[in-house]
C-alpha cells in the first residue's frame, strides 16, 4: 500500500472517529483531505491536520509539558 493510500485511510479513520457511523458521503481530495457530501446542495470540505486524544497528549507531543510539570508551571 503506497503512502498516500495510507495516509488517506488514516484521514477517513479518523474522521469517523468524529462522525461515528452517521458520516455523509466521503469523497477523496488532497485540498482539501475530503469533502463530507450531504446532499446535492450541501458538501464541505475537512483538513485533517493532528489528532489528539485528550489535552494531555497534544501537550506531550509539543514538548514542552514534562518541563513545565517539573518546574511547576502550571497544569
């Protein structure tokens, strides 16, 4: 499976997380990731840029959290 096959499931894995089982019609793109299809009249389009599950894990990928525990910054 090439990259962006992966990363294109990745993208709409993710966008069920979201949507659960009620998501639209997905339709495949690159600008934007995908556009969500409701009808006709109505589509919008999603980037999916990062997902984090909680506050906590987005503040680990940063970096910086464990420093600021220890020096007692905040959180």
């Amino acid at each position: 499976m090439s990259n962006y096959s992966e990363k294109k499931l990745r993208e709409v894995e993710i966008l069920k997380k979201v949507f659960g089982n009620s998501s639209p019609i997905i339709q495949e793109s690159e600008q934007p990731d995908l556009i969500l299809k409701y009808n006709a009249d109505i589509k919008f389009g999603i980037e999916i840029t990062e997902l984090y599950y909680d506050g906590t894990s987005a503040r680990l990928k940063k970096g910086e959290y464990i420093n600021q525990l220890l020096q007692k910054q905040k959180y």
